[in-house]
C-alpha cells in the first residue's frame, strides 16, 4: 500500500518506521571495512543515467517497495511491461510492508544484500541519505536534463537532501474529502456539490445531525494523521519549520486545528470513542458523509460496488488553501560493489517508469511529472484528478534526518488533547517540549 489506509495512519507509519529505520542505519555506518570497503562506500556512476537506454548483457535487477495495498498490483503491471519491452534486463519485485522495509533495507545494505531499485516516501529520504543507505542521483538528473521544471516544485524538492538529489520523484499523495452521496441525499444535502469550505462544510454536518446522522467520525485514535496535519497547515502552521530547528506542535495553529476537531466530537457531529477506522467504516456502510483519508483509499472505495461515493480536494477549514501530503520517490541503495551494467539498467529502469506513469495514476496517485499529468488519458481518469487539483497547495515536512522520530511525538499528544486526559494547549506543549528534544537530539545523531 502506497500510504496508510486510515486517516491517521501518516502518523502511525512514520512512528513504526522512525526507531526501526534510525536503529538499523545507526548499524549501517558503525559496521567496519570489509572486503569491498567501507559498507556504503559507491563508487561514482558511469554513462548517461539511463538517457539512451540500456543495451549492454542482460541483467537482473532486484527492486524492493512497500506497495502492498491495491497499488501494488498496478506497479506490478509496469514492471511486467518493462522487461516485455525490455527483455534484457530482468526485474525481481519484494514487496514488503512499509515499516519492515525501512527497517530492513539499512541492514541488507550494510551486508551488501539491499536491491539495485527502491521507492521511498519523501520524508525518509534525508535519513537514509545522511546514513548512506542511498546513494546520490545527480547524474540521473543531469543526464535526463530533468529540472524542476518538469516536476511538481514541491516533490522535485522532495527528493534532495543536504545539496544533492536523492530520489527522483514518482507521484504525490495528498489528503483529500471523500463523500458519501447517499448520506448526503438523505441529509437533504447536494450529493454532487462536496463543500468547499468551513460554512459549507457546518451546514451539511448541521443538516445530518436534523436527521440523526453522526456526519464525519473522527476518532482521538487516528486524528493525529495527515487530517490534523492538513488542518495545522490550514490554520497558518507547520509541523516543523523550514530549517528543521523547532516543531509547531504547541503553537497556535496547531491548538486551533485540535480545538476544531475535538468540537466535532463535544458537539455530536462525530461519535465520541470512533474506532480509529471509524471514517471507512461509517462510509463505507452509509454512516458517516465525509472521510478526508489519502488516495490510496480510492481502491478498496472502488471494489465496494453498493457504495455511491466521490472525492474532491479538502474544505478550506482553517483559511488557507494547503493539504498534507506525501511522495513516492526512487531512490537506488548503496551497494559495497557495483555491478556497471546493473548501475545503467537500474537507472534507466527508473527514467522509465517516471515517464510511464500515466498508469501509476490509475492507484490515485498523481504523477509527479507535469507532462504525464498534461496527458489527455489523464484527464479522463476518475478521483486522481481531484487530488491533482491541489498540486500547488501541498505541504511536506522539511528533509530533516531522524524527522520521523520528530512526528512522532505528535501522534499522542493529539490524543490526549481530543481524549480530553489534558488540556489541548498543555497536551500539545508537551508533545512539543519531546519534539524539539528529539530535533536537538538528532543533529548530534546524525551529524
């Protein structure tokens, strides 16, 4: 699965992924010279970064990922494409879930076992980079002549870390409004017309609640996610600034955008103990009108054949137009002895599928390439294109090593502020007193 499959989940996945990732690459630098060097020691790549193709012996490339989810059939699709056109180099896909992958690629290449080809969501890069688990594309860029020019400037940018690039970008995956337009005809709502903004959004909560629905189900559970997130942004905020030298966990966006969603719950808008699924499920089962979830949700949503729903970008809550956001990235790990043939195959692989994925769009993802989005094909396709309406207002953490460690101190004090176990500015201050620690903490960590 290309992101977490509850609102919440960016959270939880940057939480599982942070200890386990910094552990084992904290492992991969300690390890000693061996017979290739020292681990994660790559020698300076050859040729055009996959510009001209490959036509040297055939090869097998392993290419790990976390796609586990329904986009991972559609990957497997490409690949399969791939080496039908490109017989000579063969591709051999592990898929594993995401947070046994960050744990496990910094040990596979420190033992000289990582794959030549991986994915990697953006806010991972800085880490692994600073670990030397992955190694620079700068050539890849050059060679390409690929500029930002061609890319979202928010996932372009996502991909470099420390004045070098490191991953070449794949899509983007913000957060968006699902609606349920059953839910809505009988809330006596437009089920065509997904509300915009704060007033729009109310009234129609005001108009399920007349009928006795329980319109959005946020939960204390999951609500530290990217909608929190979303809704931080919106208020004026961030998560942590630009120069990753602070968290804006207790400041006032951030105490605005929990005061908002806990409200939902005091004033009956949602249930007040929703399971931390409890979106997807009340959608789902035509309880619930609104989900705001990522779009990998766009999948499973599809297979429900009884279920009459669409999706559009996120109301405007707190007065500004941004979204949460994620990035699948390519990134090409370390190796302790590099294989030539194998360094041009793998970047031409790359190259390729950037180009192709018109057909990645079909898992709701949206390109990263303005010339895949600029396609009429693209234009047709259904949901992704709503997601795309709102490139110009994403939001990232910064590339900051160890920031998955960061955010996750987030997670909990937003639980305690909407469980009501603290009051929201105390809960939230104190959430931010860990995360500035661990900002500190980090920089020694990571040099």
């Amino acid at each position: 699965m290309s992101g977490p499959s509850f609102s919440g989940g960016a959270i939880s996945r940057r939480g599982l992924l942070g200890g386990a990732l910094g552990a084992a690459a904290l492992g991969l630098t300690a390890c000693g010279p061996g017979s290739a060097g020292r681990p994660g020691q790559q020698a300076p790549p050859t040729g055009d970064g996959g510009a001209s193709g490959y036509d040297g012996p055939p090869v097998t490339l392993a290419y790990w990922n976390g796609l586990t989810g329904g986009d991972g059939p559609i990957m497997r699709k490409l690949t399969d494409t791939f080496t039908k056109e490109n017989p000579n180099i063969k591709i051999t896909t592990t898929t594993i879930e995401w947070a046994e992958y960050y744990q496990k690629l910094p040990a596979a290449v420190s033992t000289g076992k990582g794959p030549d080809v991986g994915i990697m969501h953006a806010d991972t890069l800085a880490t692994n980079a600073a670990r030397q688990v992955i190694q620079p594309l700068d050539d890849v860029a050059t060679a390409l002549n690929l500029t930002e020019a061609d890319f979202i400037p928010l996932a372009w940018q996502g991909g470099m870390y420390d004045g070098k690039r490191y991953g070449i970008p794949l899509d983007v995956h913000p957060a968006g409004l699902y609606y349920n337009k059953r839910v809505l005809e009988k809330a006596g709502a437009d089920p065509d017309k997904p509300p915009t903004d704060h007033d729009e959004f109310m009234a129609i909560l005001e108009q399920c609640k007349s009928k006795g629905i329980q319109g959005f189900w946020v939960s204390a559970l999951s609500a530290g996610g990217l909608l929190s997130q979303s809704l931080v942004y919106q208020f004026g905020g961030h998560m942590v600034s630009d120069d990753g030298s602070a968290v804006g966990f207790g400041d006032e966006p951030a105490i605005k955008a929990i005061e908002w969603l806990k409200s939902l719950i005091d004033n009956g808008y949602s249930p007040k103990n929703a399971a931390g699924d409890g979106d997807q499920v009340s959608l789902n089962n035509d309880k619930g009108a609104f989900m705001i979830n990522g779009p990998w949700m766009t999948t499973p949503l599809s297979e429900n054949k009884k279920l009459e729903w669409g999706c559009a970008p996120i109301p405007v809550i707190g007065g500004q137009q941004f979204t949460w956001s994620g990035s699948h990235q390519f990134v090409l790990p370390r190796q302790q002895k590099a294989d030539e043939n194998k360094t041009k195959a793998a970047r031409f692989f790359v190259n390729w599928i950037s180009q192709q994925s018109i057909s990645w769009a079909g898992a709701g993802m949206v390109p990263a390439r303005n010339s895949v989005r600029d396609l009429p094909e693209f234009k047709d396709l259904p949901y992704v294109t709503e997601f795309a309406k709102q490139v110009d207002y994403l939001r990232f953490v910064p590339p900051v090593p160890g920031i998955s460690d960061v955010m996750e101190e987030w997670g909990p004090g937003v639980s305690n502020a909407m469980l009501g176990r603290k009051p929201i500015a105390d809960a939230l201050g104190e959430a931010a007193t860990k995360g500035n620690k661990l900002l500190e903490s980090n920089k020694k960590k990571y040099g």
